[in-house]
C-alpha cells in the first residue's frame, strides 16, 4: 500500500487549506507542511533549496556554452543542432529542484531519498498506487508534459521525447520518492505525458508560427503557457532553439466556448456528493489536421489530433474543475480517398482522457485503430465523422466522500462513434457517444476494494450551433454520463448525470471546420 506517497505537480487544489502557498505550487500531500523547526535548520533548507535550483538552471546553460564554439542551431529538417544532452541535463535538475523542493517544504518522509531508498526502489516491482484520482490522472499526465516538451523543444522528435518522458518518469519513481514505483504513475507520466506534451507542443508552435520571423511577446507568453518546456528553452538558449517547429499549413478547427450548464437530472443515490444544479462552463476544443487539406501530409505523429479542455469555475475544489480532458492524436497512418466527395486519414491513434461528470470519474491512456473522415454529401453541406476502436489502460472511481472511494485499475476496452453535419457557414448539428468496460482490480476504503471485477462506463453528447455574425455563435448541449459498477464491500453503483450547457462561442477563421479540396468550389472558400 501507498497511503503516504507524494502526488508530484498536481496537489495544489487538494491541499489548497492545508500548508502555504508556496508548497502548494509543486507537490504535496495529506500531511500538510511541517512547522516549526530551528531558524538554523530553516536557513539551511532555504539556502540548499536555492543552490538546487541554481544548479538545475545552470547546468544546462552550460552544456550549451561548451556547444555555442560548434555554431548549433536548430534545423527542424535536417535535425541540425538538436540536443539529447540539454533536456537530460534539465530533466535531472527538473527532479532533482522538485524533489529538494518537497522534501525541504513538505515531507522529508516520503521524499526523503537517499542511495539506500534508490537501491530499495531499483529492486522493488511497480504497484498501483492509492493516490487522489486528479493526482494520478492528471497530475502526472502533466508532470509527464513537462519532461516531454523539455525534449521536444530541443529538436528531438516524437519518439525520441518519448523516450526521454520514460527516463523522467523513471527518476522520478526511483529517485523523487522513498515509496515504492507506482506501475499506474509510469503509464500516465510516459504515455499519457507524451500525448498531452505533443499537443501543447504543437499548439504553442502554432502560435508563435503565425508571429512570423519574430513573435511577439504575447505570442511568446501564451507559447510558454501551453508548453512551459518550450517556453523555458526559447528564453534560456537564445537563437539556439528559437526556429519554430514547422507546422506545414494544416487545417484546422478553433472553438472557444463560454456558458451555463443546468444539471436536469441526477442519479447517485445514497452517495454524496450533492451536485451542482446550476454551473458555469468554458470549454476550449481544437482539431488540427483535418482530412481533405491538399498538400498536406501525415507523415510524422500527430500531424492529426483533436484537443478538448472543459472547465467548470464553481466546482466545489481546484481538483473537481476539470471536468473533461481529452488528448487524441495519429501516431502512424496515412490518408486516403473515395470518390471526389469523401476525404480521410487512417491508423494507429493515441489518446489520454479524462472524464468528471460530479459524480463519478474515469481516466484512460489509450492506442486506438480507426479513422476520421469528411464527405461532402451537396456542394454546401458536409459530415465529418469519427469511428475509433481501441484499449487502454487507466482507472474509474467514485468522487465521494473518503469513506465511499473506490478506483478499479485495469485494461479498458473503448469504442467511439462522432459524427459532425456542417451546414455551410451556418451551423453545426453533432453527435458523439464513447464507451468504457473497466476490467481490473480495485483500490479504496473499502477493506475488500482491491478484489478483481469490471464496471462499463458510458458518454453521450448532443449539440445544435448556430452561427450569428461573424466568428460568433449559440451552442445548445445535451450530456448524458452514465457508470454501472459493483464494489466489492460497497455495493452496486448506478450513477449518471444529465446536463444541458446553453453558450456563447467563438470560432476560428475556418468557422465550423469543413475542408474544401474540390477545384470548382475552392476559389469561394
């Protein structure tokens, strides 16, 4: 059992009353922040603690200097200039200022480690662990992220930063924490990293692509903010990484949305906690890659995917506003055609997802066969599909009360089915439905929680927009989510919630997303 490990970035919200501010911002735990102590004994906390910091942004500084005499510059094509030194310098100093960090502010228990606990941690099998779920579904998704885009921005490809997110997660688990590896945290940490990572990669390379030679400082910051390993390069190594990923013009879909969701119908009988009736909502969704773009290609991973980030303001914790995450991404595959009207890519896609309904939660990191396609059934009106069949691996649990938790581990087989009819640049009707069978064992309070079983999981989405003027419009969406479980010492589980979201939306220049490739109509587009 794992009751006293750390949760690495994502505590902040869990203990927002529990210890300062300051120790909030990385890591934490349930044992809060130690007080007291000698002022000698704080001093030198303070002191090691900056020169760890010190060292950790230094060093990498000077492995580019002893570099800087060769005259390396990134080239994204030839591969010139790229680094694996860098970003293993900084994800060494990355673990070891977060590790110095909790040990001196938090616990010097758990991340207290030494050559003895290295050596335990070396020899000692992975387990599932008994965190928070939001430390583990989505705290080391972005820790991972963090590794990742160290790499990223360095010059190495996908594969390699996937690599290099194995190795930081790998000296996080061994090195960052006395407890013993946690098999869950590898998974989420490497591949659910590697898919949030590239994502933001590619979002922040977006945005500063559309500043031209020299972006500007906005452009610069909202770069930093979607992919704070970028950021951190461009401002550390000067011209040595300031050539920007080169994205290859591809299509792409922008929606912004802002509203009010009304909870129309709850079942969650006997269990807390109360829902919210009536909530705010933001919601950010892009699709970059769209099928059908003449010219463009898929030749490397995540030439397509699909970014969607629900946030829900009033929620009760920092942890319960997020209410849906969701990362999809082409790893291999390539386009294809049927017809003049129907364009689409096919392959292997990877996906991390995170679902949080009130009541109920579920997280998966997942490979997926399939395909995404768009046919234009009139010269004005098109629908866009998705069909994805896939397993992966990842947990579902109760958002309760300690007293009636409960996660069940396991593999996780998932289909979905989206579809999009686009009407002209008026409106869009969609449709979505994903379903998630949770085979595996289970963690909780229960004292038989950890006995192996199953749960199914279901999502539905309807919704109407409609555009007003310009790149404004109304949304009208429907969602239904659903959970079907038995937990052992706890009983049956039927729980689901019903909402309607009325909202405010923001489109992108290409409005509803719809691609044109047909030489009669592409001079009106």
């Amino acid at each position: 059992m794992r009751a006293g490990r750390g949760g690495d970035l994502a505590r902040a919200g869990h203990h927002a009353g529990a210890g300062s501010g300051a120790a909030l911002a990385l890591d934490g735990g349930a044992r809060g922040v130690s007080q007291g102590g000698p002022l000698s004994l704080a001093r030198h906390r303070v002191l090691a603690l900056a020169a760890i910091v010190f060292v950790s942004l230094v060093t990498p500084r000077a492995v580019w200097s002893a570099e800087r005499a060769n005259g390396y510059v990134l080239d994204w094509d030839s591969g010139t200039g790229k680094s694996y030194v860098i970003p293993a310098a900084e994800i060494v100093g990355f673990v070891g200022a977060l590790n110095a960090f909790n040990r001196l502010v938090i616990d010097e228990d758990t991340y207290g480690t030494d050559g003895h606990s290295i050596w335990e941690n070396l020899h000692t099998a992975p387990e599932f662990d008994n965190d928070p779920f939001h430390v583990n579904q989505i705290g080391h998704p972005y820790q991972g992220s963090i590794y990742y885009g160290l790499a990223r921005s360095a010059g190495l490809n996908y594969w390699e930063s996937l690599a290099a997110t194995l190795f930081g997660s790998f000296l996080w688990e061994t090195a960052g924490e006395t407890t013993a590896p946690s098999l869950n945290d590898y998974v989420t940490t490497t591949l659910g990293g590697s898919f949030v990572g590239e994502a933001a990669f590619r979002m922040a390379s977006l945005l500063l692509e559309g500043g031209g030679e020299t972006p500007g400082f906005w452009r610069e910051l909202g770069a930093a903010v979607l992919s704070p390993g970028l950021g951190f390069n461009r401002l550390v190594f000067g011209d040595r990484f300031k050539p920007v990923f080169p994205s290859h013009d591809p299509a792409v879909y922008i929606r912004l949305r802002a509203g009010v969701t009304l909870t129309t119908s709850v079942a969650n009988a006997h269990l807390s906690p109360d829902v919210q009736e009536q909530d705010g909502s933001l919601d950010f969704y892009m699709t970059y890659g769209l099928p059908g773009k003449p010219g463009y290609t898929y030749k490397r991973p995540f030439d397509f995917f699909l970014f969607e980030f629900t946030a829900v303001p009033n929620a009760r914790t920092a942890a319960d506003a997020i209410e849906n995450l969701t990362v999809r991404g082409l790893l291999v595959g390539d386009k294809y055609a049927v017809g003049d009207n129907y364009r689409g890519v096919w392959g292997l896609f990877g996906g991390y997802e995170y679902l949080s309904p009130q009541v109920f939660n579920v997280a998966t990191t997942n490979f997926a066969l399939g395909t995404v396609g768009q046919w234009w059934l009139t010269r004005t009106v098109a629908l866009q599909g998705t069909a994805l069949l896939g397993v992966g691996f990842g947990a579902s649990g109760t958002a309760g009360r300690h007293a009636e938790r409960d996660f069940r581990y396991g593999v996780i087989p998932e289909p979905l089915l989206g579809l999009r009819l686009i009407v002209s640049d008026l409106a869009m009707l969609e449709a979505a439905g994903r379903q998630y069978w949770i085979v595996g064992i289970g963690k909780g309070a229960s004292p038989h929680a950890d006995e192996f079983g199953h749960e199914r999981i279901d999502r539905g989405t309807v919704g109407l927009t409609v555009r007003v003027f310009g790149p404004h419009a109304l949304s009208l969406h429907y969602v239904v989510s659903a959970r079907e479980a038995s937990v052992p010492g706890g009983g049956d589980r039927h729980q689901s919630v019903e909402t309607l979201t009325l909202s405010y939306n923001f489109l992108g220049h290409t409005r509803f997303g719809a691609v044109e490739w047909r030489p009669e109509e592409m001079p009106r587009r």
